[in-house]
C-alpha cells in the first residue's frame, strides 16, 4: 500500500518499513523489507483492512480486533499472535485497568492494534524510527516485552512501598480506616495477577516458537522478559500475603483495644456496684435508718464506701484482676 494512500486511512495511526541489512555469514543473501502497522481497533475499517491482507486469516483479524480479550499466544502459519496486558499509566486512569495491546507477527511484518492508547508503542515509536530499524521482527517484539516489564516496574514497586506503610501504620498507629486501603491495595494486587499470570503463560510458550527463527541473543532476551514477569508475579504474591497477615493483626489490634476499655469498664461497674447498693439502701424513705438524727452520719457513710472501694481494690489486687 503506497505511504500516500496510508496517511489517508485514520485507522493506521502508525506505520514505518524498515529496510533490513542482510544476514551475516549468508553469501548471496540480500536485504529484507520490515513493515511495522498500528492500526486503532476501535475503527471498523480496521477489521476490513485486515482481512484483505494475505497473511491474515479472518479468525485473527477478529481476535486482534475483539472488544474483551486475556493474555494468550497461538502459532498461525508462519507467524505468531499474542495478546500482552500493558499498566495504565494515563492520566486520571487506575494503572491496575491494563490495557491490552495485540500483535500479529511474522519475518516481514508487524501489526499491533490497542483499543485505548498505550504508552509502551511510544517508547517503541521512540526507539525504533525510520532510520533505526529492529535487527528482526523477533528483536521488535523482545523489545516490547521488556518496554511493558519496564513500565510495570514502576508501578508494582509503589504497590510495595504502599504494603510497607500500612504495616507501620497499624504498627504505630492503628484505625478502622485502615481496612479501606488495605481491601483496595489488596483488590489491586488481585487484579494485576489476573492478567500477569497468563501473560508468564504466554511468554512461556512464546519462547519454544520456531517459527521467527529467534537468534541466541532473542532467547535470552525472551527468557529475561518471561524472569521479569515471573518476579512480579511472586511480588504480586507476596503483597496479597502481606495484605492478609497485616488485615489479620489490624483486626487483633482493635479487638485488643475493645477489650481493654471494656476490661476498664466491669472494673469501673464492679468498684461502683455495692456502692450503688449502699446508697439505694440508705436512701428508702421508712423510720429506723440508723444517723437520721446524727449530724455526723453522712460524713461516717462516705467514709465507710472510700473503706469499701479500697477494700475492693486490695481484693482485684490479690485475685490479679488488673
């Protein structure tokens, strides 16, 4: 498709070919041709464009094109798709909303589709211009697995650094409100696992693919990108873990504070029992109280109750009550 004839198409939002330098060691090998397609999968014209390609069967233009999709790999003829989750760092969004980036890729071309903007096909817009183009197919797309592990480094250390505050808040300082942070940082370490677990999955099978004729260098590329992910995945781990042990000794912290007050109140309610009962003794109205007619009665019974509650305190003491 002529570059003039691209420009006028709004689903393309970005395209560059690449001319490849021949192999070394390869006498009589020629350059290559490397076609890079971003194409918006929102556009319906997209869906058309992609069905008219030899390379592209109708069932992968429909996955690259679906509305919902999970991380996965499929081998098709003499390429490859994968679908990656990607964090969401656009502004006022939640990073744990991944956004999903969908890759068609064979030895000559490369095709990714997004539904919402991604900020990693910058980084690669960035990397790789016109006149700085991929050693292969295969080197583009080592480069976007760690371009998405490095973005999602960022925002799993600051999931970290959340978990390390709360565990010194309830430590120090701690309140029922902090179980609304601890359900939301939990809620999102939930939520990156479920897309990070069969992304390792897809890596996974991604690195005994064929197909691309992956140099030595690509696979250890590969296997770090599959490492990085395998790392985040116990960290993610190790959060949710976290999160349960810190919301279990929240829970410990304030039981243990509501039983100490109402400890405080039954000493309070038994110190002052008799002497509730001594005043509502004294305090009937019928002949034959003793100190009706004493003028130093009164000052005898309070006495007599500041005797009582020492005795009682004597008798907590002695029975180790507090």
């Amino acid at each position: 498709m002529p570059q003039s004839e691209l420009k006028q198409n709004d689903f393309i939002l970005h395209h560059v070919e690449w001319e490849l330098p021949a192999a070394e060691g390869e006498p009589g090998a020629e350059s290559q041709k490397l076609s890079w397609f971003h194409l918006d999968a929102r556009n319906p014209e997209t869906l058309k464009w992609l069905t008219e390609r030899p390379s592209v069967d109708d069932l992968t233009a429909s996955i690259l094109c679906a509305e919902e999709t999970r991380p996965r790999y499929l081998d098709i003829h003499n390429g490859i798709l994968l679908i990656l989750r990607g964090v969401n760092l656009n502004e006022k969004a939640d990073p744990e909303d991944m956004i999903s980036i969908r890759l068609y890729v064979d030895k000559n071309q490369i095709i990714t589709c997004q539904l919402r903007s991604l900020k990693t096909i910058s980084d690669l817009k960035d990397r790789f211009p016109k006149d700085k183009p991929p050693q292969s197919a295969a080197h583009f797309l080592t480069q976007l697995i760690k371009t998405l592990g490095d973005r999602m480094a960022g925002t799993l250390s600051h999931l970290s650094d959340v978990t390390d505050l709360l565990e010194e808040e309830v430590i120090e300082n701690p309140s029922h409100r902090l179980r609304t942070d601890i359900i939301h940082l939990r809620k999102q370490a939930i939520t990156f696992r479920r897309y990070l677990a069969p992304q390792k999955d897809a890596l996974a099978r991604l690195l005994g693919n064929d197909s691309l004729l992956f140099t030595p260098k690509d696979r250890r590329r590969f296997q770090e990108g599959y490492d990085q992910m395998f790392r985040y995945l116990e960290d993610l781990d190790a959060i949710r873990e976290r999160c349960q042990v810190i919301q279990d000794e929240l829970g410990n912290t304030l039981a243990e504070k509501l039983n100490s007050r109402l400890y405080l109140l039954s000493l309070v309610t038994g110190i002052f029992l008799p002497l509730g009962f001594l005043t509502g003794l004294f305090g009937i109205n019928i002949g034959g109280l003793p100190g009706v007619d004493t003028p130093t009665a009164f000052w005898v019974f309070v006495s007599s109750m500041g005797l009582v509650i020492v005795f009682q305190l004597l008798l907590f003491r002695i029975f180790k009550w507090f």
